[in-house]
C-alpha cells in the first residue's frame, strides 16, 4: 500500500500572498528552519516559506545545473545530479521561525524539463519548492520523489540523472558492453539486453519504442535485466519534453534586434524557445557491472582489432568496407572540429596495414583531407576516388595511382 507522508508542516500551501502586487513589491518573508534537506544524497540549504520547504536555486545548483534567459526571463534547471549541487547547511537552523529576508512580486517563470515550478524571487534569487520536484514516495513524471523523516527532520528528494561517465567506463572495461532498452507495448517496463558488438567500444545506451506510439511517448518506466537467471531491477528510463532556448541575436533596451556588428553594451541576448525529448537512464552502477560481465566478449582477428583501434582511438567511423581471405579495405570518415577527415586503410591478415591518406597533402587550412566519389570495384579488386585529380589503389598489390 502506498504510504501517504503527511508533511503539513513543510509542504502546506502558501496563503494571504497579494495577487495585486507589482513586479519587484514585496509580498512575504522566508524564514530558517530547522529541517535538514538532501538533494540525491547531497545536504543543501533549506528555508520555510509559508510552512513550506524550499531551496535556492542559484545557491544549490553550479553553472551545469541551472541557466537563466534574461530576455525570456526564465530560469532553466537542468540537473540535480550530485556534481551540479553544491552542499552547505541552512543558517539559523538552531532558530527555526526567524524571519530571514523578503519575498518579492516576480515575472521570472521556473522550469524542469517543460514543467514549471511554483518559485518566489528572494532579492535576485528564485527559491522553489521541494514537494514540487517530488511529492510522493513513488517518482513524478518529471522523475522525483520525496521522503520525510520527522523523527530527523529530514526531507530528502531523489530525483533522477543519467551517470553517463560512470555507466561508460563499467561498460567499456568489461567486454565493451552496450545496453539497448526495449520498451513493452503498454510502455510499463522496460527490458535491457546486454550485448557486445565486433567493432563496438562499449558504453552506447539505446533504446526501442513500440512503433505505434511514434516519436511524441513521454513515461517513466522502470528498467528490468536477466542476472543469473533471475530478473532484477536495473533502475528506471525516463523520456519527457524540455524547454530549450537557443541563441538568436541581441535585443537593445529600446527593442531593436540585433545579429552581428557593434552590440552595444547592456545589450540583451535573445533567445528563441523551442521543446525537446530529454532522455534519461537512471541505472544502478553495481547492477550494470554485474550483467555486463556476462556479455561474452566479441572475438576478433588481426584486421578486425585494426578497425576496431582507430574507431577506439581516432574517433572514426566506418563508410564502406569489403573483405576477402587476403585483406579489408575500408573507408572511414574521423569527426574533427573542423570537419570530417577521411581514411582509406588496407589492411593485410597479419594486422599490418597502410592509410592511403598518408600519401596525399592537406590542401584544407585546417590539416583536414576529404577523397571524394570513394567507389570499391570487388570484381577488379580496384578502389577509384578523386582527390586534386583522379586515382585507384590496386588492391592486390597495394599499388596507389593516378587513373588518367
């Protein structure tokens, strides 16, 4: 049975605030509390507005965490995982009650994912709600729930973040492992596969939706996995619309919109709203540890570890491929900052191989090179590209030249 945490105390609704006021008046007073509150295991300042409890953003939340959008005059948070949060304990918390500064009248809409949040302005910072961010002992929508310990007076909110690093290294130092994450078709579960590919580096996390819900679906479900034979709970994948605003110019205090040239000073950046799906996988680490240590690793030959060392090592990625019993030649593309450079390599069985790039000069400021109209002739075993002129590799001999 769900249990029902009566929090009157904290989370009891704020009552008698003058819906007349004006941006900036000030409508109320915080106050110190007593209560002890932990954000994903991490301790942060708490307050008491009108019995309930709440955090200031810009004190608990790093530069990752939070943004905010003067022209939009909307506060963003985009994370509470435990490396945007930033501990501290709540003054006068041995003086519960003692009224600690004014709440004002404020335009500034709050948001998590596409939610907004009940917030208050504190002189230049926003404070929200914590019942807000996770009501219940069952996680929200928007993936966060709350306990309450009167015993301690402690409130704790978890709220879910992916551990992207920490799930990467799991999965690359065991057997190069990925997750893909299949959703049932009433959306209530979803199933994880751990899996190894040939030329895979581990670390990739995917997921399947039944066909039928498109791209719109938005749910938390929890994650399931087979160890040892036993069906677990690996943790919970959530899938919800975020605010994102993008950079578009600049907006003068009388209006005008500029893109580029002189900006003058006190100039406003502008920014166009739009929503996207935000994606998260909160996932047990020492779970994930467990079953991809069950992955049988992918055996490969001496071409294959070539391939799979300059994906791993370069950032390449593989464009066209062939094989026969006495080499591979493959084509490849390496994403740079300044764009795609492209590998031609022709690898022997013994793993010994030779990029072609390696032939030509760069002709991009940026060292980059680009061969172009890439064609594998298997008949003839041939590969013909353009460069500054016309070429083939002769793949038999390995022979490079102009193909006039």
């Amino acid at each position: 049975m769900k249990k029902i945490f009566a929090l009157a105390l904290i989370f009891s609704f704020i009552c008698g605030f003058n819906s007349f006021a004006a941006n900036g008046d000030v409508v109320g007073h915080i106050y110190s509390t007593d209560i002890r509150t932990y954000i994903n295991g991490v301790e942060v300042p708490s307050y008491n507005i009108g019995g309930k409890t709440v955090v200031v953003v810009e004190d608990i939340l790093n530069g990752q965490g939070a943004a905010y959008y003067d022209s939009c005059r909307t506060l963003v948070i985009n994370s509470l995982a435990p490396d945007c949060l930033v501990s501290g304990t709540s003054d006068y918390s041995m003086q519960p009650g003692k009224v600690i500064g004014d709440i004002y009248e404020t335009d500034i809409k709050t948001y998590i994912f596409n939610k907004e949040l009940p917030s208050y302005c504190l002189d230049g910072k926003t404070a929200v709600e914590v019942r807000a961010l996770g009501g219940s002992e069952v996680f929200s929508e928007i993936g966060g729930k709350c306990t309450w310990n009167e015993e301690l007076r402690q409130a704790k909110l978890e709220f879910m973040y992916s551990d992207f690093d920490e799930y990467n290294k799991i999965l690359w130092d065991t057997n190069a492992a990925n997750i893909k994450i299949k959703l049932s078709d009433d959306l209530s579960v979803g199933n994880a596969e751990f899996y190894a590919e040939k030329y895979s580096v581990g670390g990739n996390i995917s997921y399947e939706i039944p066909e039928k819900y498109g791209s719109e679906a938005e749910f938390v479900v929890p994650v399931k996995a087979e160890l040892n034979g036993e069906n677990i709970q690996l943790g919970y994948f959530l899938k919800h619309k975020a605010k994102v605003f993008e950079h578009n110019g600049y907006i003068t205090a009388d209006g005008t919109v500029l893109f580029n040239g002189y900006i003058p000073e006190g100039t406003k950046e502008l920014y166009e709203e739009r929503e996207e799906f935000r994606e998260v996988f909160y996932l047990d680490s020492a779970l994930i540890k467990k079953c991809a240590q069950n992955v049988e690793a992918v055996e490969l030959s001496s071409r294959e570890q070539v391939i799979k060392t300059f994906i791993l090592n370069y950032a390449c990625s593989i464009d066209k491929q062939y094989d026969n019993d006495d080499y591979t030649f493959v084509e490849m593309h390496q994403g740079t900052p300044h764009g795609a450079n492209k590998i031609l390599l022709l690898i022997q069985n013994d793993g010994s191989y030779h990029n072609y790039a390696d032939d030509f000069d760069s002709v991009s400021l940026y060292g980059t090179k680009q061969f172009d109209n890439v064609v594998i002739d298997e008949k003839n075993e041939k590969v013909y590209f353009d460069y500054d002129t016309k070429y083939v590799i002769d793949l038999k001999t390995g022979v490079l030249s102009k193909n006039n």
